[in-house]
C-alpha cells in the first residue's frame, strides 16, 4: 500500500511537472528529441509489462516493453554483445570484480521499476542533451534512473562500481535504489560512461546532480541534505564531489551532498571539509583493503568530520546489498546514518 500510494503521487507529480521538464534551463533538457521521443513510449505507456523472474534470458530483459529505448544501459558493459539466451539468474557472471550477487535482489529491482512503468510513472531520464551527446557520442551510454520517493523529499545519488570498465547496476545500483525509496527518500542510480577513467565517470556525476537540481521541480524531489552513494569505483566518484563540490568537477555551484556513502574503496584524496561519511568494507577485501579504508577514516575523523565504519566478516570485494551475508542490513544502517543530518523533514 505505501509503496503505490508513493507511485500515484510520483505519478501526478509527472503529470503536473512534465511540460517544464522540456523546457529546463541551461545546457541540459529532459527527453528532448527522438531519443526522448523513444523514451517517452518506454516508460509511460501506461501498459501492463509482466515481471521478470531469474529463469528469464537477457533477451526478455532487453526486450521488455518497460526498457523501452534504454534497456541496453541496465546492463552493465558498453559495445559488448551478450549471449541473449543468457538466464537472469547467471546475471553475476557479467560482473567479474563484484561477488554475492543474488539474481533475485537484482530482477525485485527491476520489478520495482517495471511497477514504476506500468503505473505511468518516467524511470529514464538522459542529463545530456543531443548537443552534448552529438559533440561526445559516447554520451549516449549516460543516464539517470529514477526510483521515486516522497514528493518532495531529499535524494540519493547512487553510482555503482566496475573499476571504470562496466557499470555494475543490477547489483549495486537498483537494488540500493530500492530500498532507499521504499524509506520514502528519492534515489537516482547513475549510468556513467565506462571505460574513460574516474575523471570522465566523476564529470558524469557532477552533470547529472546539475540536471537534477534543475529540474527538482518538475521530478518532485527536495534538494536540500541530498547524499551521495557509491560502491568501489563509484565510492571514489561520490567522494570526489563530497571533497571538492559539484563545480570543480564540470557542473554547477552547488552545495556539498549532507552525507557520503562508500562501500569498499582504496580512494585517499580528500579535502580539509569533508561531509559526514558511512564507510562499509569486507574483511577479505583484497581490492580495497580494510587497512586503506581505515587510513581514510582516520584522515577524515582528523579533519573533523564524522564517520561510521562498519567491517564484515567473511566477505571480499563487491558484495553490493549483501543480501545472505555478514553485511545484510546495512543499506538500512547508511540510511540512519544520513538521516542525522537531514535538517528539514517532509
């Protein structure tokens, strides 16, 4: 019952907002042109898309009528062919640095948006316009996928890992997304460009936290105390924004995210302001080690900045949610933690 009373009033939300959301200032415009064309017919159809289950293919994801025009960028590699026969539940072996990846967490997730869709309620939306992406193609693989919250409470933005090769959002994206706004916050998870470094990933970011600004009428989100999520790579990504802000990264002068959320990152740069910062890490973790995480603790606990730190047991690198694991819960944890320093309640 929460949960459709939160889409219905996504829903007139969208329906109230939408024509200003075409008409957005600045660089960036909302499902401008034919691609926004395509996306319009994907995601308010207002038909009834059946759920996914894990025996279904990779064809039965990237053809479902909800993905419409972006079903591609759910997965998680740029310019890769699949094998489309591939069943949902073998869906980790595409994620080869990340582990515990639980095919019934990630195809919930993508229930949860195929719900969205069929409510009438937008789950895609580019940042880039068709300028943007004409003059940098590879644009194109970039976008924000929208888990509706609360009218008008803050927001997340959640930037998966794969060590700036693949985007890991089926397992440490949509499923964080989930839960977050089954809280009744408002989560975006980034489709950033892979394969071009952390700068490139980082510029991507501070866009899409630009186009959310302006645009935060039209999609009914608050922009006060939003946060920042990342996993791995995209830890090293929100933690660069919560270090040096939104503008030193290409977007707009806007203000630092109230809280940062990193799982599992050797990431060491920093600033001498740091947000409040949620650290969890794998004790087995051979890629970014206990050791290097609690030496960023240390430098930002010295800087002033408050921290929880939490280490389990049992597990390596890339555990996402961890559904089944020592770390089970601990999304809902990140939560309380930024909720401390949400100042204005809805």
């Amino acid at each position: 019952m929460k949960s459709s009373l939160m889409i219905t009033a996504c829903l007139l939300l969208l329906l109230v907002w939408t024509p200003s959301l075409t008409k957005a200032n600045g660089k960036d415009h909302a499902l401008a042109g034919s691609r926004g064309d395509e996306i319009r017919k994907g995601t308010v159809s207002g038909s009834r898309s059946r759920h996914l289950n894990v025996d279904d293919s990779l064809r039965n994801l990237l053809g479902h009528p909800a993905f419409a025009g972006f079903a591609r960028l759910l997965l998680p590699w740029d310019g890769r062919r699949y094998d489309e026969a591939m069943r949902l539940s073998d869906i980790g072996s595409l994620l080869p640095y990340h582990s515990h990846v639980d095919p019934e967490t990630v195809v919930g997730a993508l229930n949860r948006m195929i719900d969205d869709v069929n409510s009438g309620h937008a789950v895609f939306y580019p940042f880039y316009s068709e300028e943007q992406k004409q003059a940098q193609p590879a644009r194109e693989n970039t976008g924000l996928f929208f888990f509706c919250g609360k009218p008008g409470a803050p927001f997340a933005v959640i930037s998966p890992g794969g060590g700036f090769s693949y985007v890991g959002s089926v397992h440490e994206g949509f499923p964080y997304a989930t839960e977050i706004s089954s809280r009744g916050y408002n989560a975006f998870v980034l489709r950033y460009r892979a394969g071009f470094g952390g700068a490139v990933a980082t510029e991507d970011l501070a866009a899409a936290i630009a186009y959310i600004f302006r645009n935060a009428k039209a999609l009914g989100v608050g922009t006060g105390d939003y946060s920042l999520w990342g996993s791995s790579a995209g830890a090293r990504m929100a933690a660069a924004i919560g270090s040096h802000g939104v503008a030193a990264h290409g977007g707009d002068m806007l203000p630092k995210p109230a809280a940062i959320v990193m799982a599992y990152t050797a990431h060491s740069d920093r600033s001498s302001a740091e947000p409040p910062t949620f650290v969890v890490v794998g004790e087995q973790d051979g890629i970014a080690p206990p050791s290097s995480m609690e030496r960023r603790i240390a430098a930002l606990r010295s800087a002033g900045a408050e921290v929880e730190y939490h280490k389990y047991k049992n597990l390596g690198h890339g555990f996402g949610p961890g559904t089944g694991t020592s770390a089970e819960g601990w999304i809902a944890d990140a939560v309380r933690f930024w909720e401390k320093f949400i100042t204005q309640r809805n």
